[in-house]
C-alpha cells in the first residue's frame, strides 16, 4: 500500500507540474499577478485616389507570423465592406465601396506578442516540386553554371547552397559573372529575384519573402525582401544582405512576392505605408487571447473563460487546499493542536477582509466575550441547541458593538469584522468552554493559541504571496498539493512535539 501511495502521488505531482509547466512556457501564463508583457502595434495605411466608380482595395496580411503570436486584429475604415479571403494563397483583406470621392485612407493594424520559439502554428506546408530549369541564353547560362558550380563545391546542403549564393550576390565586383547577372539591378528586391532565377538551376524550390523590422515609434517602415529556401523538410530564411539563415529579432514576416501589398481597381496613387509601436501588456490577458487563437479548448475549459463574479469566488476557493495541507503538515507532523480540522483555515478567510493584524485583535476580542458570556450561559443550564442560538446571538451584538467603536474612533478594520463568520465564532467559542471544563483552562488555551497560529500561517500562505493568481491560472498544481496530502497521511513517525516533551527520557531504560 505504501508503494501505491507513492506512485499515485508521483503521478499527480507528474500531471500537476506538467501542465502548469506547459501552460507557463508554452503558452505564456505568467506566474506573478502583476507581470506585464512586451507587445507590438503594427498598422498598415492604404492610401489612393479613385478616379470614379466601385472601388475594391486589395492588401495583403501577415499570417502566423515566425517569432509572435497575433493578440488581435482590426480593420479601419468608414463606409467600405470588408472581407478576409485567400488569394493566391495569401491572406488578404478586401475592402469594396461603390462610389469613394476624395482621397481615400483604408488601415489594418496588428497587436503583436513575441514569442519564444521562432516558428509560429501553422508554418508547415507541403514540399513544393523541384522547380524546371530556366532556358538560359548566353552569356547567362555559361554565367549561372560557373557561379552554381563554385557554390556546390563549397556548401554542404541547400540552406548553406543559399546562403553562399547570397554573399557571392552582395559582392559583385569579385566576380564577372555575379556583376554580369546584376547588370542594373541594386535593390534587396532584384538581388532576391536574381537568387531565386539562379536557384532554379540547381532545382532548389526558392521563394522571395516581404516584411517590416519593428521600430518602437517609426511612422514609415521600409518592407525589406528576404530569400527562402525549401531544404526539403520546412522553409529556411536567407538574409539577403548577410547571407545567415534565419529571421532577425522584431522581423514580421507580411507577404510572398515582388509585387506591392496591396491592388487597387479604379484608383491612382496607391501607397501603403508600415508604422509600429511598443507597448505593455497584461502578461494574463495576452496569454489568455493568444491560447484562445492557438488552443481555444486551453481557456475554453479554464477557469478564466467564467464569469467575473464566479471567477472571484473560485479565488478563495482554489486557496482551501493550501490552508487544509498546512494543517495537515502542522498536526501530523509538528503535532500543534486546534479547535477542530478545518476551522483555523475559515478563520484565515475571514482575515481577508480585516487584515491580519487587526483580525487577529478582534477574533481575540470578540472570543474572549463571547467565552464569558458562553459561562454565564451554562450556569443557566440551557440545552445544546437553545445555548448555541444564544451564543450567536450574542455574538452579532458584540460585533455590531464593536463595527460602531471602530467607526467612531477612525478604524477600518472594526467595520470588516461584520463578514466574519457568525457561525464560526460561535462554535470556536462553545467549542473552547468545553475543552475548558473537560481538560481545564490550559489545555483549552494551548489550543486556541494553535488555532490562531494555524490561522495566521494560513492567511500569510495563501493571501500574501501571489497564491490567488497561481491557484486561479494554474489549477493543475492542487494535484501537486493533494499528492503531499497522500505523503503526509502516511507518515506515523513521531511528531516534532512529541520529541521535545521526551528529549530528557533515558532512551536507555
């Protein structure tokens, strides 16, 4: 039984830490209710001028981006029909008016949270063909097979093929035939473009990628062109000024070709402007709007997709656990003694609303009279049930003459000992008078002072060190809890009391 115990609580704390350990690193759960998280707002500005009749603004949209995860997305514009469809596979939003006047002004824009692994959901796509080789004429084809050649001696597969193939291009007065196939061409745009034609002769599938670079504040971002590769497996970035693989910190990957990001149909003067900014999120709420996109069932059946009011209630109860294995811990294993299981956690609860000093001094106060009154009771040798009703009836009378002293002398926390549970100090109070006279005042003591012990480690656990926020977002961990729970029920050594009342014995005798 014991090597049952114990596997089942190493299953529990496996499953517990797993999950939270995956909704913390993959998903990005924060562990602390005040953690804020860096985010992006990118926003593109179509402009143009119709010249008469519908108009339909074409712009191509980022998709998954590598290396962020897209919060939320927004589509400004005044008087334009909007769809998001699939156009020549590109994502691509589609504003429609019939009759525009006036220089028109269409904007989409992002928020954007980084992420820590660089490919983003939904970048796996099938192997595309090799591509035919281009019917080069001369002197082009002698120029290409030579570069080609020199590049396959010295690369070892297609990422680094690329890569050499791009220093060679950015360096053309080195070589006659890189210069002969640059001939007129200088931007990043035409350096890719000549890379993917030169690809096609080694049959290596190669497409020209466009995006912006984040800038915190810049109003005119300039989309740079980038060169991928297939290797067969997934698409490996070039970059085309340094020839490294891979995509730079703060590189939004937007659209796939040469052309411009955006159509027009019956306007001139089309431009499309990039601007970005930082900004500080909610660490909780970013991550619950990007698992909503990623993992919808994640935050579908979590606690954070309830209501407001019943999320509230849930962070006091999701604390219980914590309270309940402290005091297993404390009288299984130290041996202090209380006035009942579960009661010193109640009374933590209710130190939530009075702060911890002052609910100390008021549980003190109002046990202390309601202990005295509980003695005037017996003398008048009532039963069990008429006692108790008088006992809480005595109670709320001393709690609403106490709520009206704090209110005349300033104090916050006398106003609060109203939400205390009546019933709680009620039976605290009958139970003390009866351990009173069944085993005298000292031991009666002993176990209130272990009680208000119990109660004040309770309360410093489970309200002063951030546990609502991680018992609210990770649940999973009362499976860690429960799992020390099983440990602890089956310890039956000494308990640390116990040592101390028996050091001095002669273990000899």
């Amino acid at each position: 039984m014991r090597l049952h115990v114990g596997l089942l609580a190493l299953a529990l704390t496996v499953i517990g830490l797993s999950l939270a350990w995956y909704k913390h690193h993959s998903l990005g759960f924060p562990l602390s209710p005040d953690a804020t998280t860096d985010a992006w707002i990118i926003e593109a500005r179509l402009g143009f001028e119709p010249i008469g009749g519908a108009v339909k603004a074409q712009l191509k949209l980022p998709d998954a981006p590598p290396g962020f995860r897209v919060l939320e997305e927004n589509f400004i514009s005044r008087g334009y029909g909007i769809a998001v469809e699939e156009v020549d596979g590109q994502r691509t939003a589609v504003w429609t008016q019939r009759r525009p006047s006036g220089r028109q002004a269409l904007f989409y824009r992002a928020t954007l949270m980084p992420r820590d692994d660089p490919e983003a959901p939904g970048e796996e796509e099938p192997a595309p063909l090799p591509p035919p080789v281009p019917d080069y004429e001369e002197p082009y084809l002698q120029a290409v097979n030579s570069v080609l050649d020199e590049v396959r001696s010295r690369s070892a597969d297609v990422a680094t093929f690329a890569a050499m193939l791009m220093q060679l291009l950015n360096n053309p007065e080195a070589n006659d035939n890189i210069r002969l196939m640059l001939e007129g061409k200088r931007s990043d745009v035409d350096r890719v473009d000549t890379a993917i034609y030169m690809l096609k002769g080694a049959r290596i599938p190669s497409r020209m990628v466009r995006g912006v670079t984040l800038v915190d504040g810049a109003r005119d971002l300039q989309p740079t062109a980038w060169l991928e590769v297939h290797n067969g497996q997934r698409w490996v970035p070039i970059d085309p000024a340094t020839g490294k693989t891979g995509y730079p910190d703060g590189f939004v990957k937007w659209w796939r070709s040469a052309a411009d990001p955006a159509e027009v149909t019956r306007a001139r003067n089309v431009n499309v402007r990039f601007a970005s900014k930082r900004n500080q999120l909610d660490a909780l709420e970013a991550a619950a709007d990007g698992a909503r996109g990623e993992q919808p069932a994640m935050v579908a059946f979590s606690l954070l997709n309830l209501p407001v009011q019943t999320q509230n209630l849930y962070r006091i109860l999701l604390l219980l656990p914590l309270g309940v294995l402290l005091i297993v811990v404390l009288r299984n294993i130290v041996g202090v003694k209380t006035f009942g299981t579960f009661m010193p956690v109640l009374i933590a609860i209710s130190f939530r609303e009075t702060q911890l000093i002052g609910g100390v001094v008021l549980f003190t106060l109002v046990t202390a009279l309601g202990l005295s009154v509980r003695f005037y009771l017996e003398r008048l040798k009532l039963l069990l049930v008429p006692r108790l009703a008088a006992v809480v009836i005595v109670v709320i009378l001393l709690i609403a003459m106490l709520s009206v002293l704090s209110n005349q002398l300033g104090l916050q926390a006398g106003l609060s000992v109203s939400l205390f549970p009546i019933v709680i100090l009620a039976m605290t109070i009958e139970r003390m008078s009866i351990v009173w006279e069944e085993h005298g005042p000292g031991e009666s003591l002993r176990q209130g002072l272990g009680s208000m012990l119990v109660a004040v480690l309770s309360y410093l656990l489970m309200f002063k060190t951030g546990m609502e926020h991680l018992m609210l977002v990770f649940p999973e961990l009362l499976l860690v809890v429960l799992a020390v729970v099983l440990l602890v029920g089956r310890y039956t050594g000494y308990r640390v009391s116990e040592l101390v009342r028996f050091r001095n014995m002669d273990t000899g005798a």
